[in-house]
C-alpha cells in the first residue's frame, strides 16, 4: 500500500530523477572519452568544453529569462487580480496550502484545454492557462491543475529540465563536432595509430548512439517529473479526485479537439518543450491513463483510512 | 599536524551542532507562520460575516436562530486564543455558516442575488483557505515534532529551547481537507 501514498511517490519520482541525472553526467563522460579516444587528445581537450560552453549559453538563457520568454513564445498575457477573481481565489488557496510564494498568472487564448508552469525560482514563477480550461473545469478540477503547476515550481523543474536540455544539447553538439570530423578530417585518426582498434568501434558506436541516449534520457526525466508533480499536487490539496478528474476532462477532450486545434498546438507543445526549460501539461508521457490509475489508487487508499 | 586534524574534527563537530540547533528553530519559525497565515484567514472570514448575515436577513429575517448561531460562533472564535480553542471555535463557526448557507437554499431570490453570489464565492474561498493553511500548519507541526522527537536533532531541542507544538485539530467529519494520512 505504501506505492500509492503520495509521499512515497514523490521521494520515489526523486530518486528515479537523480538517477537519471547521474545516468546523464555518465553518458556525458562516456561521449568525452570516446572522444578522446578516438581523435587523441589534442582535438578533444577543446572540443568537450566548447560544446558544453555553447549547450550552456544556449539553455542558461532561456533558463533564466524562461517566465518572459515563454509569455513572448505563447501570446500569453499576464493578469492582475481583477481580471479574473476567481480563478486568483482558487490559486491563492493552493498557494497557502503550499506555502510557496503567489506565482504570476497568465492567460492564454486557445481552444484547446491546456497549463504550463515556468520560472527560475519560486519567487519568478509563472502559471499561464487557456481560456478554454477555464472554461471547461469546475473549481475543484482547476484546482487539482492550479496544484500540479504549482508543483512544478515547488519541485524546480524549471531547472530540471534546464540540466537536462543542457547536458542533451552539448552531447548533440559535441557527437555532430565530431562526426563531421570523421568525415572530413580523417587524416587525423592515423597520429593516433596505436589505439586498440576495437577501442575504436566502440567509440565510433558511442558517438552515433549518444545523441539518441541523450533525447531519450530527457523525455525519460521529463516524465518523472510530471508524475513528481502529479503527487506533490496531491500532497498539497490532499485531493486525488480533482486533479484525476481533470486529467479525464483532458483526456476526453484531446482527441475531440485535437484536431481542430492542430496549429496552435504545435508551437505549445514544440516550442516550449525544445529545451526552453518549460514543463508542460498533459501533452508528453507518462500515458494519461497511468496517470489516472495512480491517482486513483491514491483515493481508494485516502477512503480506506 | 596532529594539530590540523583535532582542529578539523572540532570544527566539524561545530558545524553539525550549528546545523541541528538552526534547524530546529527553522522548523519552529515556519510553525509560527504557519499559525500567523491560519489568523490571517479566521480574520478574513470573520470580516465577512457581518456582510453576509445582513444579506441574507434582507430576504430571510425570520432565521433569527440561524443568525445568533453565526454571531455567537464569531464572537468566540474571534476572542479564541490558544490552539485548541481556536480549532474548537473555527470547527462551530463552519458548521454554523453551514446552517446558514442551508437556511439561503429555501430563498430562490437571495440566491439570485449578486450580492450574494459574490459574497458566497469569497466564503467558499475563504473556507478553503483556512482548511489549507490549517493543513499547512499541520504539516510544518508535524516536521518539527518529529525533528524534536528523533536522534540527532532531539538532543539540541532543550538547548534550542523548542518543544513540540499542537496540532490544530477540528472537529469536523465533513472536512475533506483533515489531513488524515497514514504512513
């Protein structure tokens, strides 16, 4: 029974992150070496710094900047109190029950029923929503979505994902660096004759398959994440049955709508998840049913009590 | 050399102490806010029912029961002052707007009322803020009662001069918000 107490899932999503982290610096080595390697360590004592440099300044600014950024990237559009009452009513009552501070509140103009969280810290924290998940969630549904953004900021995954965007994208520079190369600087490779050929192969095979390591070790993390979320939003209403209740709204809707909806779509689900360090609702895995049953099972275990 | 190590050992051993103690008394400041955001919201709510209770006596005057019941929950839990007490009085003063939301069912134009509508939106807010920060308070009651209550951080809890502290615990079945949880 302790699987489905929201504590546990959330020290559980934790260490599975930090696993996943770590697994990240190691893939990062493995590249480095594979380098060194392969092209002796002349070329590759510059190489790994640039491309980590550039991975850095690409995602750190988007990182830090990321609550400006993504309002210019969405249309979304910042609103005060009077605006929207009591959609501010219900974000200050998870705000109190999470002790965070009151994030910045963005509105978004969109068929399609959707939230994101984003910000360096808690004290820069925006939650944005579409008019038309205002429009279509009760209060206890928002509420169960207001917790899960929340949670995002509580849990830092702004920065999350900026390590893991940062990490992917150097290891991508770094293998397209040293691909290219390969190709058209194979002369080098014979200074370093006396390397073991199977060395070699293995280091060739780790350049090719890094990149994809990389993405699918992001998209892995990410996922954890939403599930981190999605028990830290319980931890915080102590009310399975909203956010569950809204992820079936969701559900239900995303094949309805999708379509309709496809355009606008596309630059919320690509351009905020290409490494502009933003967690996303409800568009990437884990499946939204397994998100569902864990909630579920949560309930089940709150009645019991 | 001998020297170096005593002196890093000790400064070790400093530094752990410090971190106990400063934890401790972290714990006990987010207690006392959390106790601070509970009176923000038992204000709030208790600044709006003199409003409500003059809105709905305009359609329904004849619940002068349903009233005194609200006038007297709010008067207590306003001069409440220990944990217990406020809880006590918190958990009549719910039941009591309860009673006072039931009698406005009957009352088809008071629900009509925007005046009402607005004012039943900031009670329902208002309930789940006390309910949250209550839950708030619980939890950080609960880290620091078990801070004060385990090995290492118990042996500086005399020194720090922090006990445990009291739940605020209501009386309430209905309350979905009790935070009831097992481990």
């Amino acid at each position: 029974m302790a699987t489905h107490d929201f504590r546990a899932q959330e020290s559980a999503n934790k260490g599975k992150t930090y696993f996943l982290l770590a697994s990240m610096g190691l893939l990062t080595g493995l590249v480095a070496y594979a380098a060194l390697t392969y092209f002796g360590a002349g070329t590759s004592t510059f190489m790994v710094p640039i491309a980590v440099g550039i991975s850095l300044i690409g995602v750190w600014g988007s990182y830090y900047g990321s609550d400006k950024l993504v309002i210019t990237m969405t249309g979304a559009k910042v609103i005060q109190r009077e605006d929207n009452p009591e959609l501010f009513n219900v974000i200050e009552e998870v705000v109190i029950a999470s002790g965070l501070p009151m994030p910045k509140v963005a509105i978004v103009v969109d068929s399609a029923p959707n939230a994101f969280a984003t910000g360096r810290d808690p004290d820069h924290a925006l939650i944005a929503f579409t008019t038309r998940i205002l429009e279509i969630m009760d209060r206890d549904e928002l509420q169960g979505v207001i917790a899960h953004e929340l949670s995002h900021v509580a849990n830092r995954d702004t920065l999350v994902s900026a390590v893991a965007a940062t990490t992917a994208g150097a290891i991508a520079i770094l293998s397209d660096f040293l691909m290219r190369m390969m190709w058209f600087g194979g002369g080098r490779r014979d200074r370093n004759s006396n390397a073991n050929p199977i060395m070699l192969v293995v280091s060739l095979f780790v350049l090719i398959l890094a990149p994809i390591a990389a993405t699918l070790l992001k998209s892995a993390i990410s996922r954890r994440r939403e599930s981190l979320a999605d028990a830290t939003a319980v931890s915080f209403t102590r009310n399975p049955a909203g956010l569950r209740k809204a992820l079936e709204v969701l559900a239900a809707d995303s094949t309805v709508v999708h379509q309709k909806s496809n355009a606008v779509a596309h630059i919320w689900i690509e351009s905020p998840l290409d490494g502009k360090a933003v967690s996303k609702m409800f568009s990437t895995h884990p499946p939204i049913q397994e998100r569902i049953a864990t909630l579920r099972a949560m309930e089940s275990l709150g009645q019991r009590n | 050399m001998e020297i170096i190590i005593v002196l890093g050992v000790i400064a070790l051993v400093v530094l752990f102490f410090v971190a106990q103690y400063n934890r401790l008394i972290r714990l006990n400041i987010s207690v006392d806010e959390a106790w601070a955001q509970i009176e923000v919201q038992l204000k709030r709510r208790a600044d709006l029912i003199p409003n409500l209770v003059e809105t709905v006596k305009g359609y329904a005057a004849h619940e002068q029961s349903t009233f005194d019941a609200v006038v007297t929950a709010r008067a207590k839990a306003t001069t409440a002052s220990t944990v217990a007490d406020t809880a006590a009085a918190d958990g009549m003063l719910t039941q009591a707007l309860r009673g006072l939301l039931a009698v406005a069912e009957a009352y088809p134009d008071l629900k009509a009322s925007a005046n009402f509508i607005s004012l039943q939106e900031e009670l329902a807010t208002t309930e789940n803020k006390v309910a949250f920060s209550r839950q708030f308070y619980n939890d950080n009651v609960r880290n620091l009662n078990t801070a004060v209550k385990t090995i290492p951080t118990s042996f500086f809890a005399g020194f720090a001069k922090v006990t445990e502290r009291e739940f605020y615990e209501v009386e309430d079945p209905q309350s979905r918000n009790a935070p009831k949880v097992t481990f």
